[in-house]
C-alpha cells in the first residue's frame, strides 16, 4: 500500500468539504503551525537573546579573573628562585604574622608542616597565598577539619608544603 493511495481517501473528503468547512481547517492548520513555530523557534531564541547580556557580565567577570590570575602566576614564575634557608625564613614570617598563635611549624627534610588550630578561614587563605608567594612553598597536603564556634568557623589540622631543595 503506497502513500497516495492510503490518502486518497482523505482527498475524496476534501473535495466533498464546502469552502467554509475547508477555511477553517486551513485556519486550524496554520495556528498549529504557529504555535509548534512559536514554541521550538522563536520562544528560546527570545529567552537566550533576554539572557544574553547578563550572561556576557558574568563571563567578562570570569575573563577579568583569570587575566589577573595569569598575571598573578606569571609574576610568581619571574621571582628569582629561594635558597631552603630564605624560604623557611619566609615560611616562619609568614606563620607569625598570619597565623600567629594558631599556628606551629615544624621542619622535616624539604618539607615543612603546620598545625593550626582554631584558624580562621580568611587567616588562612591570607596565610597560603603568602606562603606560596613570599616563601615559594606549595601545598603538598593538607588535612583539615571545619569546626564551628560561637564566633564562626574555624579551621584545624595539618598543612604539609614543600620547600626548595637544600
């Protein structure tokens, strides 16, 4: 059975339609056609073109971010490497001053470990990119647990950052 004849029957229909009834289901037929074209054309075109400008605020934000993290990363690259004895300086200036009492720092090899406790989380944020800046120590690992007091979260455990060789 072929297409044109399984329609037939519908055009014998057609033609026995009068005018008026034939209008309408052409009328029908086009607000079918207009609401799917609505609905999987122009509508989400609409929505992505009313999101559009935010979402390009955003990126550009992103895009600022990462350019000033580049340059931040290029910066770091351009220092003159440290010697183990100047970076374990810097590590310790860099504990006392951030950390303060919150802190201990205990050498072992090339590496140097940290136990803080009841460290604050904006203190401790300050503290590594100082350390990875100043003393040109990276994070090796870092075990830490979030408690919460009274005056906000805190932060204790252990960091281990790696030094430059001796």
């Amino acid at each position: 059975m072929s297409l044109t004849s399984a329609l037939e029957p519908l055009r014998a229909r057609w033609v026995q339609l009068p005018g008026r009834e034939k209008n309408g289901i052409r009328l029908a037929g086009l607000l079918v056609l207009a609401i799917v074209l609505w609905q999987f054309s122009i509508r989400p075109a609409l929505g992505t073109l009313r999101t559009a400008d935010a979402q390009a605020r955003v990126l550009d934000a992103q895009l600022q971010t990462m350019q000033a993290m580049q340059l931040q990363a290029q910066a770091v690259q351009k220092q003159p490497p440290l010697g183990f004895d100047e970076a374990v300086r810097a590590l310790t200036a860099t504990t006392k001053q951030t950390l303060g009492a919150s802190a201990q720092l205990v050498l072992a090899g090339e590496r140097a470990s940290i136990t803080v406790k009841d460290a604050t989380p904006d203190a401790l944020a300050e503290w590594l990119t100082q350390a990875r800046l100043n003393a040109r120590s990276a994070l090796i690992e870092a075990r830490l647990v979030r408690a919460s007091t009274p005056g906000g979260p805190v932060w204790n455990g252990v960091l281990v950052m790696g030094l430059p060789a001796r």
